[in-house]
C-alpha cells in the first residue's frame, strides 16, 4: 500500500523512518509515496510536496498519515483525504476528541478506515485492546496515567525535590515538554485522550469541554510532594471515567496513589492506562506513552491493520450518556492558605497546617470547593486520594 | 459460526456461559452446538455427546475448542480436529508448548487456524500484542509473572507472614491450586508459557525441557520472606527470556523485586507479561492470568479472530537458536545451612547468616550452584536479585 504523510517533524519523520528498508513482514508492504509539508521546504526531499490536491488526486495513494497535530489545518485536511476515500491514520488527539463521530460517519459513507491508535497512549495499543475487549462485553471504567509530561514531572519533583518551575525546565530541554506546556500539565492533553477512550468505551460522543472536571498540576510544590511522600503517597496526574446506568464521569486531576501502587511504579515519562470489563476484570498496560518511534509504531500498526484488512471493531457512538461527576467519591486533600473553616462545613474534614484531608466527598463536591478557594488563593491544590 | 467444546469443566462451562445469550455484536455470532465429554456425563444436557466421530463429520462446526487440558487426549484431539479441517483454538499450555510448531505446520496444510491466547496470561491479550508488535520489529526480551497460583501464595505469605505449606492449603481450599500444585509451585506451567512466548517472540521451535534453568518456591519459607521484607524486597516467580544475536535463554526462578517495582505491584493471583522491542521499549500487560471467565474470553476471542477472518502474523518457528543461560546475568542469593565456603570460591559474596549474596552471576552458574548446594541440603533457596 502507498501512503502519504502529513507534516514531516517528529512524528511524520518517525514513520518516514519506520517504513525505509523494513524487512519484515507485513510492514515491507507499506510505502511513502508523498510527504505533505510547508512550501519553503519542498525543495528538501524529492517525495516532499505542498500540493495537498496532488495527494488527494492520486489514485496508488491509498492512505493518508496525518502528522501535523493540532486542530487545523489537519481536520480540514482529514476531512478532504476521507471524501477522496483515503484512509486516514492520525496521532493527533486534538483533532480526534472533537471530531471523532463526524470523522467516523465520513468514513463509513465513503468506504475508507479512520484508525487512531496513536492518538492515546502513543507506543501503548490501548485503542485496539479496548476495541477487542468491546467484541465481548462492556467496559464500564477506564482510567489512566495518560501524560508523559506531567508524568515525568511530578515523579522527577519526587526524585530530586525540585520545585516545579526547575523540572519543568528541565523537561523542555530534554524535549518532553513544549516551549507553551499548558497542554500537558493542565490536563488538556489527559482531557482529549480520556474523551475518546470513554467514547469508545461507553459507545456515545464525549467531548472536552465544561462538563468535565480538569485539574492540573501547575499548583504542586515540592513542599506538597515532600509532605506526601512522608506518608507514603506520591502524586500522578491521571484521567478517570466510570459509566453506569446510563450516567458518565470525565475527570482529570492530581491523585494521590500509595507508594507501592501500581500506579506508583509508572516512572518517568511511561503511560498506563487501565479498563475494566465484566468478564476480564482490571486490565492495564504501561509503555511510552509519546516519543518518536513509539508514537510512529502505533502510526504504522493502524497502517497494517487497514493493508491487511483487519477492522477494527467500529464503535457506534450514540448512546446517550448524561455526565454526573457525583458517580466517583473518594478522599481528597486541598492544600491551601486560605481560611476555608466556611467552605469545609459539612464534610468531615481532618486538618494538617495547609492541608485539608476530605472524607469520602464525590469529584463534583471536591472541585467545586477547589474552584471557590481559587477565588481566594490562586495556588490552592486538590488532589484525589486513591 | 458454530463451535464444539471439548472437556465442559470450568474453562469450558466459562465458554458456554459467554456464549449464552451474548447481545453484542460479534460475540453474538458465535454458538456452541455441540459439548464433547464422558460417557457417564453425556445424559445431562441435550449438547453433550461422547461421539467424537460426529463432531469431526459435521460440516456445520467450523471450529473446535479444547478446554481439556494435558498433553492427552487434547494433543490426539487437537489433530484429528485439524486434519478434518476445524479451526482449533486452546486454553491448553502443555499441548502447546510442546507440539506448536507441529500442529502450527498441520494447520496451515489444512486451510485453518491454530490459536492459543487464553494458554498463556489467561484473560490478559499477551498472544495478540507480541504477533501485534512483531508485524514491525523483533522482540528481543520477553518476562512474565506467568503463574497466579504461586505469586497468590507469595504474595498471602508476605501479607500474612504464614508459612508456606498454610498457604497453599488455603490456595487449595479457595481453588486457586490444584490438589497436585506441583506444575504452578515448581514452575512447569511458567516454563510452558516462557516456551510458547519465547517460540513466537523469536520465531524458533523452542519446547520445555532439560534445556531451561527452572527453580519452583517450594523452599522459601516464612522466614526468608521476612527477611527480604526487612530489606524492601519481595519475592515473585517469573519466567524470563532474552535473544541475543542467535542465543537464548529460559530461566524460571524465584526473583527478588524492590517494593515499589512494577513487579511487586502484582498482588494476588493477578499477572503480569512484559515485552521489550526497538521501536517501543518495554510494553507490559496486568491483569487475571487463569480463572474461568478470563481464560473462557481469550478462547472466545481467538473465535472471534477466526470470524471475523483477522488472521493472526503467523511465526515461522524454524530460526536455529542456541541456548544459552549466560545470557543473563545478575545477582542472586542463595540461603542454606549447609557449609558453601568451597562452592563459592572466585565469586563476589556477601554473607549474612544463612543467607550468601552473590554479585553479578550468570543464571547458568547460579543455578549450577544451587543444584550442586542442594545435594547437601535439600532445602536450598535460590533467587535472582532483579
């Protein structure tokens, strides 16, 4: 099969590199015809082009990789390669959580694929393990350490002590974090992959927005992780969602897991991302979540997937589903300055100087007293306890 | 498509229960027509039969699943099921690790599929992923907590600090051993499965036998697990496995982790598989290794595979690899009565009571030691220090 690729920087580059002189069988079957890149650098290589209707118009081209990230032009472009029934692979989550039922119903009219395994959990096959397990039953949680960044940040801050700004930036110097970070260690980037996994998972069109419930973890202090860590808990940024009887929850925030939780051994910049299906029990996988050639593997699976007709199972996302951020309930911890005695009364409520621990209050309650306190003390921190 | 199950013990009962009634689609496509048991069994239920002759002459079952178990009748069954062209998938780990590469040939000279997930990881998609990441790269590394039944009675004696023989009663009591516990307890059921993994993950024909390093936990003793415990290590049964440039090696062993690994997250008789290959890194899978409706959804997805015409990557299993247990090398520690000055001559060792910690040993000679120590004290403990 010949295929093009949009946008050639790490990711594109990553497949370009995959798919030059593979031996094996059945990756040696794929080939890149074009790559799709900015005007003032066509001259670079000979299959670079910027001329998207040349792709679109050419018929050996069956298959488009888009690389580009972000949400345009790569929607626009996805949207034309499907109406000129090429398939489309697509590593690109802020395109997928918003486009993901429109994308899937034109590729059902125009007789082509959309497959999107990198898109969550990068190197991690979490999309074809979840589409498999749906063959059988329903999933009705799924929940992750879905961000390598934020990932690799708090367990760094764990290991050194450092404050967040010093390991943030170590972490772009090293390329795990972009220049503008927001993405990651606010929850926006958790926020996309948990949209779509839960939309697979619940079978209805879940998207970011206001109705979920997002922290991140631009508030954690090494003062924070040192307290923690004196009892025995480290903190991740993770993405959770349980369905039941027809109602949804979508939250991404700091959580508190015992040192010897699985969780805990999530080091840093791995994925884990977890499901749990009736007749299965918990499943989980942990890998690199994001990277080049991981990242390019999942590109490449999707690839063979479509060359050698395997398809996935296609998840019909109709279902309605009324989000209820009351459905989880756990402890939770707010460290804050502010004098919260108003805002606490009611909750059973055990006082350590700035930290608050909170008994058995649901998600919605926890960040509704986060938001209220913010008013008051812009650097307050939430965390769920585990 | 419509089955026969062969043995309606608890795997094959656990099929049965899945596919009755299934809503879903695809799993809703599958029925079983007709249950393969004893003679004196055949009157309790309209599907049993005892005449094997009918199911292999019924041109509407396309495919056969063995929920036996054994070397015999299954391997005899499996044969005769394949050469009258039924698709055969198989919970079973001994027929398989020992006659893969036969029926693997028999089947692709018949026009059908041999598939075993549910043999190895039980409920965990292990087979799948490893076939999934080879359509692109080598794997070069594969390690598991293949066995449920010995990390549950690792695990209930580091939580309870009971000793060894009270465990396994209480494993035996709660069904989770067998009354013979010998194949989970010294390692053969781990060996099948590092085999099978190893077979596929290397593409060569590599079968149990004397040619494995291999060491059961029927000598760790409460004592030692609270010693480790002092010394923030627990204590796991893994299989291991690495290639190296057309070398191999195949160690089952009783291995000490840091409590807050990975590994040592692995409560109960849960599992854990681990690959490692160039263009991912490591990808590991947790979740239930054995238990009836787990291994029942392994079987009905490899149904499911042959339904749906999603041909597993089938591996040429003719690669010549030499085995060789230097391979791997690591620290180990031995404890033991007997007096081991002699043996221990030349290496690196620590000795504190009973307990000698060798440094940086190939497995090949640590296990030569612990045999020979053995003949002197029987009750000899070998681990590898991960």
């Amino acid at each position: 099969m010949k295929i093009a690729i949009l946008g050639h920087g790490t990711v594109g580059a990553g497949v370009t590199k995959l798919l030059s002189n593979p031996t094996k069988q059945p990756v040696n079957q794929l080939t890149v015809k074009s790559i799709w890149v900015r005007p003032e650098k066509v001259q670079l290589e000979a299959r670079y082009t910027d001329d998207y209707q040349q792709i679109l118009h050419d018929p050996e081209i069956e298959a488009v990789v888009e690389a580009l990230g972000g949400e345009e032009p790569a929607a626009t472009m996805i949207r034309e390669a499907l109406e000129h029934q090429k398939h489309v692979v697509t590593a690109n989550n802020v395109v997928i959580a918003l486009h993901l039922a429109e994308f899937q119903q034109l590729a059902q009219q125009q007789g082509v694929h959309l497959y999107f395994e990198s898109s969550v959990g990068g190197g991690i096959p979490w999309i074809a393990n979840l589409e498999r397990v749906l063959r059988i039953d329903t999933v009705n949680e799924v929940q992750g350490i879905w961000n390598g960044t934020s990932n690799f940040i708090l367990d760094e801050m764990t290991e050194s002590g450092a404050p967040f700004d010093v390991v943030l930036s170590e972490a772009q110097r090293l390329g795990y974090a972009e220049a503008d970070p927001s993405a990651d260690i606010d929850g926006d980037d958790i926020e996309n992959k948990l949209c779509i996994s839960a939309a697979l998972a619940y079978n209805a069109d879940l998207r970011p927005g206001p109705q979920t419930l997002k922290v991140g973890i631009r508030n954690v202090t090494a003062a924070d992780i040192h307290y923690f860590k004196q009892q025995q808990l480290l903190l991740k940024l993770m993405g959770k969602s349980v369905c039941q009887k027809g109602q949804v929850s979508l939250i991404i925030e700091p959580t508190l897991v015992p040192k010897t939780a699985a969780e805990a051994s999530v080091r840093a910049n791995q994925n884990q991302v977890r499901l749990h299906e009736a007749t299965i029990g918990d499943l989980s996988l942990v890998g690199q979540g994001a990277g080049q050639l991981p990242t390019a593997h999942a590109l490449v699976q999707d690839l063979l997937d479509i060359e050698l007709a395997h398809g996935h199972q296609q998840q019909d996302l109709s279902s309605l589903l009324q989000v209820n951020q009351n459905l989880q309930t756990s402890d939770y911890v707010l460290r804050t300055h502010a004098d919260v005695r108003q805002d606490l009364v009611g909750y059973d409520v055990e006082r350590d100087a700035d930290y608050y621990w909170i008994k058995q209050i649901s998600a919605a309650a926890a960040h509704q007293l986060a938001r209220q306190i913010k008013l008051r003390d812009q650097r307050v921190l939430l965390a769920a306890v585990a």
